[in-house]
C-alpha cells in the first residue's frame, strides 16, 4: 500500500489505535487556542481575534457534539434514570444486607454527598 516506509509504520499505528476516534485532545486544543485568543482581546478588545474565535466556538461545537454522539454509540454515556436506578438498587441492598445502625448513618451521609457533589458539578 505505502512504499515509503516510516509512512506505512504511521499509518499502521494509527490505524490499531483504539482511541482514534477520541476527540478530546482535539478539543483540548481548541481550548486551549481559544484562551490564547481570550489574552490577545485583551491587549486588543477589537482585533481580529474575534473571527477566529467565533470560528473555534463553532468547531468545537461540531467536535463536542461527534464527541458526544460517539460516546453515546459506544453505550458509554448513562442517563440520569439510569444511575439513580443503579443508586437506588445499591441502596436496596444496603438497606437490606446491614442492620449496624451507625453504618446505615454513615453510608446515609456518603450518599448524600456523592449525591450533593454530583448535582453542584453537573449545575457548572
């Protein structure tokens, strides 16, 4: 297929490579442009940064979005029902397996935590 060999080596890497279709470092690095842009505003709030930028919020949102839909394909995204019924089995258990009442109180707390951190990073 490829007579040059460091090419066919290339190509040979890439294509084994299980996170080929990954498109995190990607838009890692439009981020990354993207905040270098946010400094040149501003020293000059009227550059021509502002086109570049609104091309890169518009290419990150196609590559966030293949992202997303190929996470979604793989099955490696979960619904929220999905995981308070995962939650809600988990807790049956305990609830059915532990009679120690200090622990079912510390298992309560953990929970509600886990729950409470959950909801504040998915609110940013």
């Amino acid at each position: 297929m490829f007579k040059n060999l460091m090419l066919a080596e290339r190509f040979q890497r890439a294509y084994e490579d299980p996170k080929l279709l990954e498109l995190r470092s990607e838009i890692a690095l439009l981020e990354v442009r993207m905040s270098q842009l946010r400094e040149a505003l501003d020293e000059n709030p009227t550059g021509p940064a502002w086109t570049e930028i609104i091309e890169l919020f518009e290419n990150r949102r196609k590559l966030v979005e293949s992202e997303r839909k190929r996470l979604v394909e793989m099955g490696q995204m979960v619904t929220v029902e999905q995981v308070n019924g995962i939650l809600g089995a988990v807790l049956n258990s305990v609830l059915g397996n532990v009679s120690d009442k200090k622990a079912l109180g510390a298992i309560s707390a953990d929970v509600a935590r886990l729950i409470s951190g959950a909801a504040s990073n998915a609110a940013q």
